[in-house]
C-alpha cells in the first residue's frame, strides 16, 4: 500500500489496538468477524467500490457500513469498518487486505493477551518449513480444485491439539482464502505481523546442528545491537551448513557459514 491507504491502515490499526486494549472485547472473536468482513468485500466488487469512492462522504459511507453490518456483526465490528470506510483509500482493494490484516492482527492480539505469541511465532515458522519440505501437503493445500472444506479438515488433522488456537485459525484462513498469494508469501507475513506485535525483527537462522541456550542468547543481543531493536529467532537445521551459520534478517543475509567462505575461497583460486 501506499498514499493515502497506507496512512488509513496505521489509523485503522490504531483504533485495532485501542479497541483490544479493553479487557471487555474478545480479540479471537473479532478476528473473526473481521475475516468474515473480508470475505464479504473480497466477494463484493461493488460494495468496496462504493466504500472507498471518493465522490461519497465518509459519514454516508459509515452509516452504509452500520446498515450492511450492524445485524450481521459485533457493535465493535462495525464500528472498526465503518471507521475504515470514513478514510480515503488509493484503491479498493485496499480496503479488503487492510481488514484481512486486521483480522490476522486480531487473533495474533488474542495470542499475546493468552501469554503465547512467541509460540504462534515459532508454530508459524516451523509450518512454514514443513509446507516448504513437503510437495504433498503444499500441493494439497495450493490445490485450486480442492474446496475449502477440504482443506480446513487437513489442517485440522494436521494441526487440531498441536498449536495454539491462534495459529490454527490463521492457517485454516490462509489457505481457505489465499486472495491470489502464495501459500508461502501468506506465511512470511503472518510471522511479520507476529513479530511487529512485539516491535522484533525477524532473524532466520540456519545452522549445522541445534543452537545452545547460550548460543541463541548471544546470537540475539549481537543482531539485536546490531540493528537496535528485539530480535525474535527462527532457528533451522540445515547439515549442509558445514560450520557457523546463515543469519537473514528481512532482505539482508549474513553469511557466516564455513561452507560459504570454502565456496568463496574456491572462487578466488580459480579467477
């Protein structure tokens, strides 16, 4: 996003926050309702056309928002969207992936409030790692022919009592509804906003054996010196890692591994 919907989001998000601040408001069932809000506009052309056209008033586009929603959702709800359909927006798709990752915020602010973020964190990783490692499952759950239906009872029977209720539903939701993006670009920002609810960067860390307690302690205040903020840790296990490791952090790659540096020192003797 950018313009105009960029700063709608960071206000949307905002009142998001506020909102879940409030002990009285049950954030996993607002996530909820927001994802059906977005299945809703995703479904709806001419709704999301109509909420973000910048010829009608924010106050008519509102009280439609309240008409539409008011029966269907929680008074919360529909006072986040109708919010949201107040500000200006560059386009109206806009609208359907902010409150797509309203949604997702939601059910990650319900797994913080439960004490268990940073195992959604890891649980959504270590999926990732899975589906990446498997042709199958990633074929399976990719599969376009393949219903909804289908799809959530695998996820269930993969994931039903092995993670937290948090990741299972943003999962079930990914895959159910991927709105044209990959299974595994879906995944990647699903573990951003789960490290943006702590304010952490992401490091991926891929080294020959497992880390020590010691080691990740070490490894995590250097980044975190490094780029001056918390980083959060997705430890791999990779045995063609042949010493030290491969730290990536957003696009940037620091290559430590010995493996490397014997590739890069077979590169110098033969230039």
């Amino acid at each position: 996003m950018n313009g105009a919907s960029r700063e709608a989001l960071a206000a949307a998000r905002e009142r998001l926050d506020a909102l879940t601040d409030s002990t009285s408001v049950d954030a996993a069932a607002l996530a909820d309702e927001l994802a059906a809000v977005t299945a809703l506009l995703d479904r709806e052309a001419g709704l999301r056309r109509v909420l973000t056209d910048p010829a009608q008033s924010g106050e008519a586009k509102a009280e439609l928002v309240q008409r539409l929603l008011g029966a269907q959702v929680s008074g919360v709800a529909a006072d986040l969207v109708a919010g949201m359909a107040r500000a200006r927006w560059s386009q109206p798709r806009d609208l359907v992936d902010a409150t797509e990752q309203l949604a997702d915020i939601a059910d990650l602010t319900a797994a913080e409030k439960r004490g268990n973020l940073d195992e959604v964190e890891d649980e959504l990783f270590r999926f990732g790692r899975i589906v990446a490692s498997s042709t199958e499952l990633r074929a399976a759950l990719t599969d376009r022919t393949a219903g909804a239906a289908a799809k959530t009872e695998l996820l269930n029977r993969l994931l039903g009592g092995r993670a937290k209720p948090a990741t299972e539903r943003l999962v079930v939701r990914l895959v159910a509804a991927p709105r044209g993006r990959s299974l595994e670009a879906g995944l990647e920002s699903l573990s951003k906003l789960a490290a943006e609810r702590r304010d952490r960067l992401v490091a991926v860390v891929t080294s020959a054996v497992p880390l020590s307690d010691t080691q990740k302690q070490r490894l995590g205040a250097a980044l975190g010196k490094l780029y001056g903020r918390r980083i959060h840790l997705n430890l791999d296990v990779d045995p063609d890692v042949v010493g030290g490791m491969r730290v990536q952090v957003g696009d940037e790659v620091i290559n430590g591994s010995l493996a490397d540096r014997l590739d890069e020192a077979a590169r110098r003797m033969a230039s």
